[in-house]
C-alpha cells in the first residue's frame, strides 16, 4: 500500500473532509439509483428531471486512490494545461491543480486546470473550496454546459479527466480532442463498470482517424488510460 499523496496544509484536511461528506452520500446515491434502476422507463443515459435534482448536491468524487494517480500522472506530463469535465465540488480538481503548481513551480511559466460544471450549486461549492486550499489561481471553472463551455480551450492540452454523467463523456472528448498534444493523456472513470454506457465514447478513443491508443487499467470499476499518439 502506498503512502498517502500529501499536497500541503491546506488541501490534506479539506481532502478529508469532502472525503467524508463523499462517503456519507454513499448510501442515499445506491438507495436512490437501485430503486430508480427496477422502473422500466429509467434511462441511466438520459437522466430526468428528478434524478437531476437527486444529484444536485451529490459530490459523486473521484475515488482518492485515482485522483492520486491522476496527480502523479500530471507530474509525469509536467502538465500545465489541464482539462477537467465534470467538476463537481471541485475534488478531483484540487489534485490536478495541485499538480499544474508543483510543475510551475519547478519548471516556471504559467499553468491552468480549465473545469467545468452545469450545478449552479456546486460550482460556487467548488470556488469555495479552491479558495480555501489556496489553488483558486490554478483553476478557471467555467460554469454552464460542457457542450459550451469546453467549445474553446484556448490552447494545447496536457492532460484531460473525463469524470461526467456517461453520456457527456463523448462530446467533451470530442471537442478537447483536437487541441491535445501528442504525448497528452486522458483519463477516464469507470469504464468497465459502465462499459456499455461507453460505447459512443470507446466508438470515437478507437477509431484511427483520432490518433488514440487506450487501455483500461484495474482501478475499481475501471479506469480508462488513453494516450494520444501522433
Ligand atoms: C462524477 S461528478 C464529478 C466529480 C468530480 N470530478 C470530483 O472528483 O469531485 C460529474 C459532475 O458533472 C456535472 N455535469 C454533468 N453533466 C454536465 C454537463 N453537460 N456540463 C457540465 N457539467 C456536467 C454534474 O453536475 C456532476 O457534478
């Protein structure tokens, strides 16, 4: 087992906490979905109005061990211009931008994570908590669909983290493909557990014209390693 990821005074015990408050959310988000899944007309690729509203205040947080893996993996690319889809209350993000901090600082220059939310509610939890880990500067969260926000990223990307609601997960792909660099890697949560869900998303990692070579690694419930290869 390896030792836990220490990213600085500020951020270790916010960590825990959203953590806890993650983990606290367990119960209701498997009651919810295992009672909504015996409903025939429940459509786990188009969530309706009520299951919104269930997950509005929902962290639904990258499992700790795969944000890690995600910060070492941006210290590898010596990332500096990250892509997150899928914000939340800006967990996994508080990892990547510590990583685009730690390159910067070693390496000079400027860096950025670019995340992105549609909650109104969760995307002021999220500045909050960057404020208080002290990385609000690493971060430009851009509030609102992804299908917008992410129309423009602004420059080459090192490094993006695909962790949306399944059927988002190909049309943020698809627009953050053209501006990754070669060498540049994605991420992507559960997709042995949510294969099937995946399929337009494997559709597009796999066809050749995108330059993609993908594996899924054994993280619980899968976790997608795409490298992009020009
Ligand atoms: C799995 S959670 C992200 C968790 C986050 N990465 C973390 O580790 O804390 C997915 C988030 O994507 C947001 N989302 C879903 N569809 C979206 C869309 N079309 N545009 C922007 N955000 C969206 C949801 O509101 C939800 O907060």
């Amino acid at each position: 087992m390896s030792e836990r990821l220490v990213l600085g005074s500020r951020i270790d015990g916010l960590l825990d906490r959203l953590y806890a408050q993650n983990a606290s959310q367990d119960e209701a988000l498997g009651s919810y979905f295992s009672a909504r899944a015996q409903e025939e007309s429940f459509d786990w690729n188009e969530f309706d109005a009520r299951t919104n509203q269930f997950l509005s205040d929902k962290l639904v947080a990258l499992d700790r061990e795969k944000a890690e893996f995600c910060y070492y993996l941006c210290r590898a690319l010596r990332a500096r211009r990250v892509v997150e889809a899928g914000t939340s209350f800006g967990v996994s993000t508080l990892f990547l931008a510590a990583a685009v901090r730690d390159n910067v600082r070693e390496d000079g220059g400027t860096g950025v994570v670019i995340g992105t939310e549609f909650e109104p509610a969760k995307a002021a939890a999220a500045r909050a908590n960057f404020a208080e880990a002290g990385l609000s500067e690493w971060i430009e969260l851009r509030e609102g669909d992804l299908r917008k926000t992410l129309v423009d990223v602004g420059g080459p990307v090192d490094f993006m983290l695909v962790d949306i609601w399944t059927p988002m997960a190909r049309p943020a792909l698809e627009l953050v493909a053209p501006a990754l660099r070669n060498g540049a890697i994605v991420i992507c949560d559960n997709t042995t557990q949510f294969r099937d869900a995946y399929r337009d998303y494997f559709d597009f990692v796999n066809d050749p014209a995108n330059r993609l070579r993908t594996m899924t690694l054994p993280f619980e419930g899968g976790l997608e390693f795409t490298l992009r290869e020009d």
